[in-house]
C-alpha cells in the first residue's frame, strides 16, 4: 500500500482567543466550529483521517520547509515531502521536492556473508569471516571512507582446534587487516567492524 500524497502548504487560521471569559458560548460557537474545522484540515495534510479506525491518524508524509544557511536545502528544492512506498514489496523511504522530483533516501548495504551496512550518521558496520591456521589477509567488503574505529575477531570453528586457538587482528587498514592465528589446524573466524 502506498500513502504518497504531495500537497500544498495552507495556512489554516486557528482562532485562540474563544471562548471569551465573558461571552456567551452560544455566540462563539461559530469560531469554535472554524477552528475544528481548520485544525482538522491541518491534522490530515500529513495524515491520514483522524477517527477510531485502524490507521486513523497516522502519518501519510511529513512536510517540510527549507532553512536559510542549511546545506542540505539546496539539494532537494525549496520544500517537500518524505514519505515511503513499497518497492520490490519492501518499504522505502522517498522525498519529493515541491518540483515533484523524487529522490530514493538509501543507505547502502549488502546482507551477505561478508557483508555491510550503512547507518544513518556515517557509521558503517562490516562482518565476515576466514578460514586460517596462521596468516589469512581479509579484505573488507567495502573501504571505510574515513577510520576504522573498531575490529572484533572471533573463533567461530566448534571442535577443539578453536578452542585451543588465539586469534588476532593485525595490519589493520580502512581496507583490509590480517588475521592472525595461533592454531594447530585450519579453522573459521569471524570477524565486525566499525568505522566510518
């Protein structure tokens, strides 16, 4: 099911001063039935239809308006809209500027054994794993841009030459480390990494 609606900005007045403390309500009600009617209005611009029913209320897209002296304005327009829609049956998330140019946010991955994934804010985590008995160079799936902040490696063989091994990384790059083992017989090791 797709929610992807664009639609204009509308300023909807809302009238805060009613009831007066001194009117009569009866004589405010047709304010009062403006201002519903207007924040009604409002609530379903990124909503869908408030009310009792599965879904009612949630939202459809959120609407934005650029800043001044924001970087990131000039990339997608002046205003717009995120919203998701289904692709290949998976969700994903969209944004859509007030040209109606639509831009896929991704973040890039690959859940494969080695594999990678990139999370929002720069962090990438990496994970795989070798088979050594002394000196066995990994290549990360992707090059980190920037550092490799952290590297974890482990056993993960079950008979007794892992139990017995001692492994390490060493030669630690962006791109590649070596695993070191201490190990009478080949075996599998598995490593994470971070960075970004």
């Amino acid at each position: 099911m797709e929610f992807k609606q664009w639609r204009c900005l509308v300023t909807f007045p809302i009238n805060v001063g009613i009831p007066s403390a001194n009117n009569d309500p009866a004589d405010d009600q047709p304010l009062i039935r403006q201002s519903f009617s207007n924040i009604n209005g409002y609530v379903q611009v990124d909503h869908t239809n408030p009310g009792l029913a599965l879904g009612a209320g949630y939202h459809k897209q959120s609407t934005y308006t650029a800043l001044l002296n924001k970087p990131y304005a000039s990339a997608f327009g002046s205003n717009g809209a995120a919203y998701s829609k289904l692709v290949s049956g998976v969700s994903q998330l969209f944004f859509e500027n007030n040209n109606l140019l639509e831009t896929q946010i991704t973040f890039a991955n690959s859940i494969n054994n080695p594999g990678y994934a990139s999370i929002p804010g720069g962090l990438i985590i990496q994970w795989g794993s070798a088979t050594a008995s002394d000196l066995a160079i990994v290549t990360f799936p992707i090059v980190f841009p920037a550092n490799l902040l952290s590297l974890v490696v482990a056993h993960s063989s079950t008979g007794s030459e892992a139990t017995n091994a001692i492994v390490s990384a060493i030669n630690k790059t962006t791109s590649q480390f070596t695993f070191r083992v201490n190990a009478a017989s080949s075996a599998s090791y598995s490593y994470i990494a971070v960075g970004n």
